[in-house]
C-alpha cells in the first residue's frame, strides 16, 4: 500500500483516504477532516503521517506483518471532538469498479456506474468484517480484525455521480477530552487478484482462529439433519398441519419457523408476546402433534426493538432503547399499516432482557424446541449509543457486543432446552445460534437493485456448517400471509390475486435453488393445506419433496463439507419475470420486471473424507445444457445433480 506524495493512495482511477467525523464544542458544528484537505504529510518509520491545519495529526502505521496497519491520531485540539474514523474511505472511484459489501451472505454490487444515483447506505458489519474493491487491473482487500467486535459499519453513497464507500468506526467517548486515540484492532490492506472466494479464503485464516469459530465448530449441530424448514404465519391449525402433512409425505425430518402464534399483531406491542394467540391449551396441545411427527419447532420473538407507541413502553423501554446524540430515540416504523414505532435497543438494554427472559421461559414450558429473535443477527452493534442512563462510554464502544453476548448466554442458562435462531448470517454470535434465517437469496421480491449487484455465499464459504442456514420468501402460490389484527381495508381483495405461480412460474423455483447451492438447508415461506388439495399446486409440492429428498441425501457436502472454489459453469441465461411483493405490500405498490440469471445454478462442496461434487440446479421449466471444465451435459427441467469431482 503505497501513498502517493499528497497521501492519497490510487486504485485503479479511485483513490483511498481516511475522514474523521469531528464536533466541534466551541461552534456546536460538525465537519468531515480528510487526508485529501491535509496540511502536511510525510512517511515515518514504514508507516504515514497527515498533518492537519487545526494540528490535528493521523497515523497510520505498519504492523510486524506487512499487510497489517494500525491507525491512531494525536494532538487533537481541545475544543474538537472526534466521533467517526472512516477508514479505509474509497471515493473518486472508477465507474467500472464493483465492492463486495458485508451483508448477509455478502453482496456483490454492480459496478459503480450502475449505483441508483442518490442512494445512502449503513448497515451493521455483521456477517463478516471484510470489504473488496473489484477493479478493473487490480483488487483491493480490507479486513477489520476486530476480535471485540466494537460498533462500526459500513457506509455507501453515490451523489452527483460520485460514489464512496468506507469502513466507519466509532470512536468511544470516555467523557473525558481525547487529544489521542489508537483504534484497538488491525486493519488487514491487501492488493490480491482473484474473486470473492478468494477475498474469503484470506478471510477465513484470521476468521478461524477466533473463540465463536472454534466453540461453534466444538460443539454437536442440533439441526444438521433436517431436511426443510417451513416458514409459515397464523394460527395454530393453518401453521402446522401442513408441515405435519409434508412429513407424512416425506418421512424426513423437517423444522418449522412459527410466526404470529403471539397475542398481539406483528411488529406491534414488543416484548410482550406471551401469551399465545388462540389459547395456552391449543398452544401445547399443537406442539405436542408436531413432536409426535419429529418436527422441531421455533416460534418468532423479537430480539432487539420494544414498540414505542404500544402496551408497556413505561415499563423499561426508554431505559433499554439506544438515543442518539441529539437526544432522539432510535427507532423504526417497520408495521406499514399502523406505523408504531420500533425502538432499537442497546446491548445495555437491562429491563428488555430480563423482559425476554421471563418470555423464554414460557415458551420453553410449553415443550417449544426454539425461539427465533428477530434483528438481533443483523442490526445489532452499528448505532452509538448516547443513553445517558446507561454506564457505557457513549457513542462507540464494544458494550454492544458484550451485552447481547451476555445476554444470550443468560439466556441459553436459564433455558438450556430452548435452541436459538436469530436472523441473517452472523459472527459475533456465531456459537450461541444454532440456526439463521437467510432471506437475501429471494431479494428481488422486495426490489433490491440500488447497487445492482448480486448476493454471494461468502459468508458460507467461511463458515460453512457452524449454523444451520435457511429462509426464502419463496410461496407456492406468490400471495404473502395476511395477519387478521392488522386493518382489513388495507388487505388485498380476492379479485386482485392472480395465478401469481403461473405468471411468474420460475421465480419460486429460483428461490429454492439457490438455498440448496448455497449451502442452506432449504425453505418454503407460507405452505397451506390448499396446496397440497389443490392440483393446480402438485408439481410445485412434488418438486418441494424432491428437493428435500435430495438435501437429505447430500447433507454431507450441503451441510457438513467445505465450500470450494465454484470455478465457473457455462450455461445459457434466462430472462425471467419477477414479482416484486412482501407482507407489507399494499395493492397499489406492486410492481414486475425481468432480470437475466443462469438457467443452471452450481456450487462445489468437499465432505470430510475429501470427495468433492460439483452441485447442479436447474430451476427453469425447460431442459438446459452446461459445461464444467471438462465436464459436459444436460439437466431436466426443475431438477438437481451431484457430480463426483477428481
């Protein structure tokens, strides 16, 4: 890494810097410091040294490894304050260039000149603490070593054209001025040729060498021999039966992710859930069926919000909720139809986590196999918190992270019956969830396209088999449930619905495809007795048992193998029509495009006695053809191989 005499670095036409959020005390005003607006700058004993006009100093120097880099500052003034380090900062950047950003699975962007112009992007770097710059001569790799995994988060934008994407970390406020500060980890800058696999192959050297990997791959995997998990919503009857009816069918063993048995209506009234909807008596007695067919089942709690505008905000709400420096609650109104608002909460959030406990433990009594806490996996750990009721240093901080941590493992304690599962792919907590729900796989039903990009299994290819992945928003007959305590004007009318499975017939079975290449155990969201009664839905639920069959049989590669390299397969591309729909979209929003994909999905798996297969997937309604290396053939339509690898 090689900067340039101004202290900019260039890759390729873009350039990576640093910028420093500042406050300043004396003018209440904010103002960005970069390496670009630098007074001064000169390199210093193998490592840099930006020198800013307020006097402020940046340094960024060489650890004993050479692509390990540490960065601090010095002498910052007494009436500036700073809150962000955004570092690496990437800007001016090619219009050709593509990032690989860490959410969910990890998602590959388009290149830049593809970014909808005046997108504005945070999320949580919560699969992996990785980011790559794709160029067109060279990559660029970022690695956040952060062992402590203190709050930060990847930040994106393109504005009048110009994109920049930067790591942000945030600086702990001790309450005392900070005149110098050492961010406490590495950060790993890496120059490399090659693709997403292999950025993760560099990941996973450091990555599998930390405490969650290694307790996770210790410890026995309670779910690696189910076959489906069935994501349904509603009462009792209409949740379970036709799991029940799939495992008749099947004689495999299968899960079930059971949302909406709560009392009140969805994204409403958290933490209360208990009790359930329609009775405690019908609520044991319907457990009790799914155990008879072997079916493990977990039910949908909320892991991290507390409703700000419903029952028992006074009871411990504002004491648990993050505020933001200007003195606002974190929140979001998630419910599209009654628009409460959903505090997020801070890993110091000590009424809710005794509230979800207490919640736990009901649940557990009922003979429930798991609990599934919402959000938890993936918005936790990026906000600063400003509470001035809690203990932590305020804005960054590790106090995130330590506290859900403790949090989880009271939990576990207190319930040691009671199998975890939060949502999207996750480290921190990577050894206390046995099982994520992964939905990046079907985003084109909520009109994901702002980077034009794609979701690859990176976070697979390093932790493959320490969890056991699912979720799609895949539905038989593409019409979302429908909760009965949500306003009835507001539901779409039976006129409206269409024969969705036929006007968008290969949406679905793309859907499930990929959770069996990818390496999930595979999904189906809002399966109904309808569907197996009617014919109009027997190929959709031959193809589904099929399906499972097929995981079942390879789970030794799907679950438990190492992911490989998936080289590259040759296959013609198919322009199919997608349907853009959730549980919260009103009639008036819905909206439909095409998108090309493979007609052959594939990935590369290696079981421990060292057989590798090539996985294949053909999801369309037509014969198609591939070729592999040297390998070469056909697959019928809606069906799935596994080739024997040399």
């Amino acid at each position: 890494m090689i900067y340039q005499d101004n202290g900019v670095c260039r890759i390729d036409g873009g350039s990576v810097g640093w910028q420093l959020s500042c406050f300043y005390r004396d003018r209440q005003t904010h103002e960005l410091l970069s390496s670009k607006d630098a007074v001064d700058f000169r390199r210093l004993n193998g490592g840099y040294v930006w020198k800013n006009s307020c006097g402020l100093e940046v340094f960024l120097e060489k650890d004993d490894n050479e692509n390990e880099w540490h960065f601090r500052f010095e002498r910052c003034p007494a009436n500036l304050e700073v809150r962000e380090i955004q570092f690496p900062h990437f800007s001016e950047l090619d219009e050709h260039e593509r990032f690989l950003l860490p959410e969910s699975t990890g998602l590959l962007t388009g290149p830049v000149k593809e970014w909808q112009e005046g997108v504005e992007h945070e999320r949580s770097i919560y699969p992996f603490q990785m980011t790559v710059c794709f160029g067109r001569q060279k990559n660029f790799l970022v690695m956040l070593q952060d062992p402590r995994h203190y709050c930060k988060s990847i930040r994106i934008a393109k504005k009048g054209g110009e994109a920049t994407v930067a790591t942000v970390f945030f600086v702990p406020q001790a309450g005392e001025h900070l005149t110098a500060y050492k961010v406490p980890f590495a950060y790993k800058l890496l120059e490399f040729t090659g693709t997403w696999f292999d950025a993760a192959e560099i990941y996973r050297q450091w990555a599998r060498q930390q405490p969650s990997y290694l307790a996770a791959k210790k410890r026995k995997q309670p779910l690696s021999d189910i076959a489906m998990w069935f994501w349904n919503r509603g009462d009792s009857d209409q949740v379970a039966d036709p799991v029940i009816e799939f495992a008749r069918r099947s004689g495999l063993p299968l899960a079930l992710d059971w949302y909406w048995w709560h009392h009140n209506p969805y994204d409403t009234d958290y933490p209360f859930f208990w009790p359930p909807r329609e009775s405690i008596e019908v609520f044991r007695d319907k457990i009790a069926q799914l155990h008879k067919r072997q079916i493990f089942t977990q039910v949908y709690t909320n892991g991290m919000t507390w409703d700000m505008d419903g029952y028992g905000w006074e009871q411990g709400g504002l004491q648990s909720a993050i505020i933001k420096e200007s003195g606002e609650v974190q929140n979001f109104p998630y419910n599209n139809f009654n628009h409460h608002r959903l505090a997020f909460l801070c890993g110091e959030s000590v009424p809710f986590q005794q509230e979800m406990i207490r919640q736990a433990k009901e649940i557990s009594r009922q003979g429930m196999d798991g609990m599934y806490l919402d959000q938890l996996g993936s918005v936790t750990n990026y906000i600063p918190c400003w509470n001035p009721t809690h203990r932590h240093t305020k804005g960054g901080g590790d106090y995130h992270y330590r506290g859900y941590r403790n949090f989880l493992t009271e939990l576990k304690r207190q319930c040691p019956t009671l199998s975890l599962s939060t949502e999207d792919c996750n480290e921190e907590y990577l050894d206390l969830f046995d099982s994520m729900i992964v939905l990046c796989h079907s985003i084109e039903r909520c009109g994901y396209e702002s980077f034009a990009g794609e979701f690859v299994p990176v976070f697979q290819a390093v932790y493959h088999g320490c969890s056991a992945l699912f979720g799609t928003y895949a539905i038989p007959d593409g019409i979302p449930p429908w909760d009965p305590l949500w306003p009835k004007e507001e539901r779409w009318s039976q006129e409206e619905e269409q024969p969705w499975e036929v006007l968008y017939a290969d949406q679905f079975y793309l859907e499930i495809a990929r959770n069996l290449v990818y390496g999930l155990q595979p999904t189906v969201n809002s399966l109904r007795m309808e569907h197996f009664e009617n014919p109009r839905f027997a190929p959709i639920i031959e193809f589904l048992l099929q399906v499972a069959a097929f995981y079942y049989a390879h789970r030794q590669w799907l679950f438990d193998g190492e992911m490989l390299n998936p080289g590259r397969l040759e296959t013609a591309d198919v322009e199919i029509p997608i349907m853009v729909r959730t549980v919260y979209t009103k009639q008036a929003d819905f909206c439909s495009y095409t998108k090309k994909f493979p007609a052959i999905l594939h990935a590369c798996y290696q079981r421990s006695d060292g057989q590798k297969a090539l996985f294949l997937c053909n999801y369309t309604g037509e014969k198609q053809s591939y070729r592999f290396g040297s390998l070469q053939g056909s697959l019928e339509a809606r069906s799935f191989a596994c080739i024997f690898l040399s």
